[in-house]
C-alpha cells in the first residue's frame, strides 16, 4: 500500500508540475487526470472533500463528481486547484 501511495504521490506531482509549466491556453486534462489530480492534492493537504470543496468554492456535489471523473471542470477552477496543490506540497526532506 506505501508503494502504491509513493507512486500515486509522484503521478500527481508529475500533473501538477506539468500543468503548472503549461502557460497555453491548451485544452483542459481528460476528467481522469483531474480526478487523479484532485484527489492527490486534497490527500496532499489532509483535507476532506467538503473542506475542499470550500476552498476551491465548488459544491461537495460537484467535488465527489470530479474525484470520480464523472465531471469536467473549467479553466479557472483547475487553475486554482493547482495553485492550491503547489503551495501545499511538501519540501523535500534532506539527508
């Protein structure tokens, strides 16, 4: 399972850096990807959905649609979940 947590930690981490250098107006991540996306930084950040969705200013209805990617999201929503996700990530640890 710490495995499989360390790999979804770097998938997500890869979206977020990727999108991030993304300065296009280039089409939005299929819905798995924002699914993949969101739910690792809410992970990322200790946070339930309903705190999420606060933060981001969305519905917990459509917070739970996007975790499953069952709905899409628009351009300044994904915008500020990567902001969110960035500041949020945690430094790396030094040896």
């Amino acid at each position: 399972m710490e495995r499989l947590d360390k790999h979804l930690s770097l998938v997500q981490a890869h979206l977020v850096a990727k999108a991030l250098a993304d300065t296009s107006e280039a089409p939005l991540p299929s819905r798995a990807e924002i699914a993949l996306t969101l739910r690792g930084a809410r992970e990322m950040l200790g946070l339930t959905q309903a705190q999420m969705a606060e933060r981001l200013g969305a519905s917990i209805a459509s917070m739970s649609r996007w975790e499953r990617g069952a709905l899409g999201m628009r351009r300044p929503t994904w915008k500020f979940l990567l902001k969110l996700a960035s500041e949020g990530r945690p430094e790396p640890k030094q040896a």
